[in-house]
C-alpha cells in the first residue's frame, strides 16, 4: 500500500508497485495499453546494432512491443526494482537520472519518452537531454499528459478515486503544455508533431468492471488530455 505520508510525483511509489508491472488487470495496465500505442510509432531499425534508448523505462513495458523490431533495448530509470524487471525482459538497464544521462552524443537511433515528461521537475533539461543522444535522423517518441483543467480531472481526481492504488502518482503541476513541448524540442532540432490519444471507452468501462483484456488507445482529434509527439532531428 502507498505511504499517506508521501509526496505527489514521490518515485518511491513505484517501489511499493513494484509487482504491479506486470500483473494483469494492475493500476498500471494504462501504462502497458501506452506503451504498446507508442511502439506503433517506433520504425524498424534501419542498421545493424542501431540503439532504442526508453527515458523512464519502468519495469520495461515497451519491450514486447518492440521486439523484432532490430533495436538494442537500452532503458534508464532511477527505480531499481524497475530495472531489474526491465532487464529480465531483455532490457539494458541503465540506473541514472533523465537530465544528466550517462551517454553519448548521438549514440540513439531512437529516444523514447513514455509517460516521464509529467513527472520530471525540469523539462528543458530532459528534452535537451533528450536530444542530445539523438543522432541527426534519429526518432524521438513520446506521450505525457496535457496541462490543462480537463486533463488534472481526468488523470488525477477521476484516475485516483477509480485506482486507489496510484493515488499521489502524479503532480499535476508539472503536466505538459504540449505548445511549451514542441518549442523545447525545436530548441533542440526536433520538429514534434503531437497528437490526442485516448483509450476506447467501451473497453476501457469493460476493463474498470472486469480487469482483463487490453484496452485500445487510439487517436482523437484533441490533446487537451493525454497525446503522443513524433519528431525526427535534423541531419
């Protein structure tokens, strides 16, 4: 059970959910249906031993979604338990904080940033992080959280009264005006393209009911929610 006594956005809560990666039917699952939607942004490797870097990894959801796809699986995150969940799917595990990353200068031929951008305390520095490992036409992937009214309702008051189990995940202080984003990431020579995602809501009721079967996330015309970014740096 989560402390009371800790602080929204605490990465220690992901200590006390550590057997929640993969549990079916876990509070994390959103996390999992995301990652499988984001790895549908992700292209096949376009040369041998090219390099997929996952900012945030977690327990290392990405990684069934991506295999085959020709990438080593390199995933950073400050959580060990985390890690060694991420490792055990075939991850190289990194321990290291997002705005000082232990890499070199365009060693990635694609950055993934799933779910991290809303919880970290300094944007610019983890997008020019970001960024910096990127090599010119390499991708960047990603989904966060919009900063909006709408988006505090929906992932904080509605996700939290739904899903006890996470309550405090998230500091909606730190949410991402997606605007803000793409004029980051352009600093950087990134030009993002973003767009909505939501989950279906037939399967996403079914799933609060039953707590089996993934649910789809699909694009809508908003981001005044949750959206994805897809942007590759210039040559």
């Amino acid at each position: 059970m989560r402390s009371a006594r800790r602080a929204r956005n605490d990465p220690g809560q992901y200590d006390e959910l550590a057997g929640e990666w993969w549990r079916p039917g876990s509070p994390l699952s959103m996390l999992y249906w995301l990652a499988r939607a984001r790895a549908r942004l992700i292209p096949p490797a376009q040369r041998p031993g090219a390099v997929l870097v996952d900012l945030g990894c977690g327990g290392g959801l990405l990684a069934p979604h991506i295999a085959g796809k020709g990438y080593v699986h390199v995933g950073v995150d400050l959580i060990a338990s985390g890690l060694e969940q991420a490792a055990a799917h075939g991850v190289v595990p990194v321990r290291a904080d997002v705005r000082r990353l232990p890499l070199a200068d365009g060693c990635a031929d694609v950055v993934s940033a799933g779910e991290l951008l809303e919880h970290v305390p300094d944007l610019p520095a983890v997008v020019a992080e970001a960024c910096r490992i990127l090599r010119p036409g390499g991708w960047l992937v990603l989904d966060t959280l919009a900063d909006t009214a709408l988006s505090r309702l929906v992932a904080v008051r509605l996700a939290e009264a739904l899903l006890p189990a996470v309550r405090g995940i998230h500091d909606p202080a730190l949410f991402v005006d997606p605007r803000r984003l793409r004029r980051e990431c352009a600093r950087h020579g990134v030009a993002l393209d973003v767009r909505g995602v939501r989950p279906t809501l037939p399967s996403l009721a079914r799933w609060l009911v039953t707590r089996r079967n993934p649910v789809p996330i699909v694009p809508t015309f908003s981001t005044a929610i949750l959206y994805q970014g897809r942007g590759r740096k210039g040559t």
